[in-house]
C-alpha cells in the first residue's frame, strides 16, 4: 500500500462510491431488521470487504480495480457506517421516542441522532493515532479485517491460516463458543481482557457466588462511573503533555512525538467536538420544541448536559472499543440517562437525550476499527503524509455511509414501528424514563464509583482495567467471559505466534456465521 505518494483511490470516485452506497443502503436494511429481532447489530466491516474481494476476482475491466487494497478498505468502511447508524444510531434513537409516546417527535430524534452520529464520527477521525486513541491500539476488529484482506489478497500461508480460523469460527460460533473474543484476546492487550472476562464471568454468576442479581443492581453502573471519571482524568493528563518535562531535577526536551495527531491537536480536537455535540443538542432542544416546557435555566443545564455527556459516552465507548473490541454504547447511556433523571429533568427531555447520547459512540468505535484497518494497510503511519491522506478518504466513505444509513432509516422507520420491529434496547430506555428515580440509587452509584475509580488507577490508561471490568459487570455473557479467561490462559502458554493471522479468521468467522444466521433469524 506505500505506493507513490497522491496514488490513493477516492472515495468519490465512480465505481468505489456507487457499490459503497449500495453495500452502505443493504447493510442498514438488514441491521435495522437484525438489531430490532435479536437485539444486537454484527460487524459489517468485513462483509463489505469480502464483497469487494470477489467482486475482484471477476474477469471484467471495471472489476478488475477492486483488486486495490484501498478501494477494499474505503468500501468495507462506507458499509460498516450504514450499517451501524441506521441501526445502533437511528432506528435505536427513533424507537425511544415512539415507544415513549410521542411520534410527532420523531423527525426532531432522527435529526437530533444524525447530528450526533456524524459528529463521533469526525470526533474519532480527528483523535485517531494521537497519544489517547493510538494507531498502534489493539482496535481487534479492525486488524482482524486488515488482515483477512491482505490474506485474500496474498494467498498463500497466509490465506490458509485465514481460512483455517474461519472455519473454526464460524462452526465454534454454531455450538455457542465465543470464537470472537478468543480471537481477540490475540490482538488486544491481556490485561484488559482478563479484566473483561472477571467482570463479565462475576456478572452472569453473581447470584450463586454472592446471592444477588447484578443485574437489578446500579453496582455496574457505579463500577463504570468512578472507572470512567479516572480514565477521563487519564485522558486529560494525555493530551496535556507538554514539549517539555522534568528529568533528575533539569528540565529536558521530550522526543518528538511519531503520532501524526500531537496533544495540542487532542485539545482543539476535543474542545471543537465537545462545542459541536453542545450546538447539535441545542438544535434538537429548538426544533423539537422542549425548550418551550423548560424555563431557562433547566434548558441550559439540559444542553449542557446533554452536550457533554454525548462528548463523554463517545470517549468512554472509544475505549473500550479501542482496547477489546466491545463498545458499551447502550449500557453507558444508562448511566448518563440515570443522572439526568436526577438532576429533574421532564420524561420528553429526558427520552431524547437518551437517543442524542446513544448515536455518539457506536460509530466513534465502528470507525476507529474502520481506520485501524486502513492504518495496518497504508503501512502502519510510517510514511505519515500518506496515512493521513487515506485517512481524510476514509472519512468521506464513512460520513456517506452514515448518511445513507440515516436516510434508509427515514424510508423504514413507520414500517417498523408498524410491526412493531424495534430494539430491545430502545424500549429499556423508554421504560427507565417513564419509571423516574427509585430510592437508594445514588447511594449505589457513589459507593461502588470508589472501587472501580481504584482499579482504573491501577491499571493505568493503556490497559483501561476499571472502564473493560466494568464492561464486563455491564453485560450479560457468563459463556464469553469464560472464553476470554480460556484464551488469555493459552495466550500466556503458547504465546501469540501461533494464532497469527488465525485470530482474524476467528473474528471473521464469528462475524459471517453471525451475519447470516441473523439474516435467517430475521427474514425467516
């Protein structure tokens, strides 16, 4: 992929973009049908990809261009963000307001969603490869699909372990076995995936091993509300470094960094998104009209509230993405939606700053996969003018796609809410809104912050052990959970060698198996 420089394949161009926008309007169709029947969305990265790699293998002319590695790449991205904002965004977000009751608020959600969805995708382009969001991160999905398109691409060794991981995904994913996140725990770092798998084998057996559902506990919650408020401090000390630091009592220059986003950008990064997230929630106050059963003072509180927590949810979920694949978009959105309940804010207020917050984070992760996958092939940021002129296509085929995505939902919306096809989620939220605040939550959330606060210090920033423990607290899969600690035990036997490129396989066998029987789960 280090070919000459000004030689990347555009986004724009003919043929990458009309076969984009048709993968980008296919995958939001079948995710929005996929998510409102099984609760869950899979990753479309890599069909995109394997779609532009038979495509490549048809002897015609014009086919024949999506042999390029890029054009593979900038397809696969514009897929997985149509698939994920129609479906973990728009349909999700809609779905809170109709299922509150109020459908003529619908178009302001979808509005509001769009907004925010566009806004964490720009936000994690313009954080991608910097000291807080480092190219070299784990980001397991995104090597996974790098790696499955070099095999296809090489032949060889390289595609028989490919293929030899993918078989073995997608049969150990037929017999229930978490073949993905032992995939995974090859890629991402081992501490932060053993801290997953505690938290998520203590959740699905807490109730033999301490006689309570955590499940009906805000324990989790509180777990990641004291892990998040550590790792943000975490954050902001990184982006803070200076030029220059003390050394043995002399103050000496730093080395220059080789990101090709520096901490001084990391600020105006954050600053400038933290203002776009606080604009877009005002928009939607204004052109849903909330503003006018608030007085002033609660509508700038619920602004402000709204804008920082989106800015904050995005953050949180691009950790955990980051570190182990998983993004707790939902279960973080809970929390922000709980505090506001107790801050007073009105049940309409309220129902849309679940789905405004909600949209930030999905495709903040979905895209830093996206960008770890174009990092790993345009060489890995040595040649840094040409990682960064790849990247800016790469937004382009995202930003699309996640229009396009929101577009499909604007068509199939009322189809839905007719069958009543909606996510689980959605319906979680609208529920916790009209529900208002139970007694003794707070008590929970502030006790239980301190421990997770603790473990996130321990564990440091580059291993995000408090925010992947509470992750883990945060979901229901003992069975995952037990293969992460399985994985991370033969890990530390036999090393990461072995499993070379066979990890891929495993995730994309885990998400083909996945995507299908869902389509068959869904349509028939």
């Amino acid at each position: 992929m280090n070919g000459e420089k000004g030689r990347h394949e555009r986004a724009l161009a003919p043929q990458t973009l009309i076969l984009s926008i048709i993968m980008a309007a296919a995958a939001a169709a079948i995710c929005m049908q996929i998510i409102a029947r099984i609760g869950i969305t899979p990753n479309t990265s890599i069909i995109g990809a394997i779609v532009a790699m038979t495509l490549a293998r048809i002897p015609l002319g014009s086919l024949i261009k999506f042999r390029s590695l890029e054009r593979q790449n900038l397809v696969q991205t514009m897929t997985s963000g149509g698939g994920f904002a129609a479906a973990n965004c728009g349909l999700l977000a809609v779905g809170i307001i109709y299922l509150f009751g109020e459908p003529g608020l619908v178009i302001p959600m979808l509005i509001g969603s769009t907004i925010s969805t566009l806004v964490g995708m720009s936000f994690v382009y313009n954080v991608f490869d910097s000291d807080l969001y480092p190219g070299d991160g784990a980001w397991p999905p995104g090597v996974a699909t790098a790696q499955a398109i070099v095999a296809g691409d090489e032949g060889g060794q390289k595609a028989r372990r490919l293929l030899e991981g993918i078989i073995a995904g997608a049969v150990g994913t037929h017999f229930k076995l978490p073949m993905a996140g032992v995939g995974i725990v090859f890629i991402a770092n081992i501490f932060a995936m053993a801290s997953l798998g505690v938290g998520l084998v203590v959740r699905g057996y807490s109730q033999p091993l301490f006689g309570i559902d955590l499940g009906q506990t805000y324990i989790p919650h509180g777990f990641m509300i004291g892990a998040g408020l550590v790792s943000l401090i975490q954050a902001i000390m990184i982006i803070q470094k200076g030029s220059r630091v003390k050394k043995d009592g002399n103050v000496t220059p730093v080395k220059q960094s080789t990101r090709t986003v520096g901490p001084a950008q990391a600020r105006r990064t954050m600053l400038l998104h933290l203002g776009l997230y606080l604009a877009g929630a005002l928009a939607l106050a204004l052109i849903s009209g909330i503003y006018a059963d608030m007085s002033v003072g609660t509508m700038i509180l619920w602004t402000l509230w709204a804008g920082l927590s989106a800015l904050l949810a995005a953050i949180l979920v691009g950790l955990a993405a980051m570190h182990s694949g998983w993004f707790p978009g939902f279960a973080i959105t809970v929390i922000f939606l709980t505090l506001g309940l107790f801050m007073g804010f009105p049940g309409v207020p309220l129902a849309l700053l679940s789905g405004y917050v909600a949209s930030s984070g999905p495709c903040f992760a979905d895209m830093g996969y996206d960008l770890k996958t174009g990092w790993v092939l345009r060489g890995e940021g040595e040649d840094a003018e040409y990682e960064l002129e790849g990247r800016r296509e790469q937004i382009v085929a995202e930003l699309i796609g996640g229009i396009v995505g929101m577009v499909m939902v604007a068509l199939f919306m009322n189809m839905h809410f007719q069958l009543d096809m909606l996510p689980p989620v959605s319906r979680v939220f609208a529920t916790t809104v009209k529900a208002g605040v139970e007694p003794g939550i707070v008590r929970q959330l502030v006790i239980w912050a301190i421990p997770g606060a603790i473990l996130q210090a321990i564990g440091g920033s580059g291993r995000a052990m408090g925010i992947l423990f509470a992750t883990g607290l945060l979901i229901n899969n003992p069975i995952y959970g037990i293969g992460v600690l399985v994985a991370v035990i033969v890990r530390l036997i036999i090393g990461t060698e072995p499993m070379e490129i066979r990890e891929a396989g495993l995730i994309a066998g885990d998400g083909l198996y996945g995507f299908f029987s869902a389509i068959a789960r869904s349509f028939f």
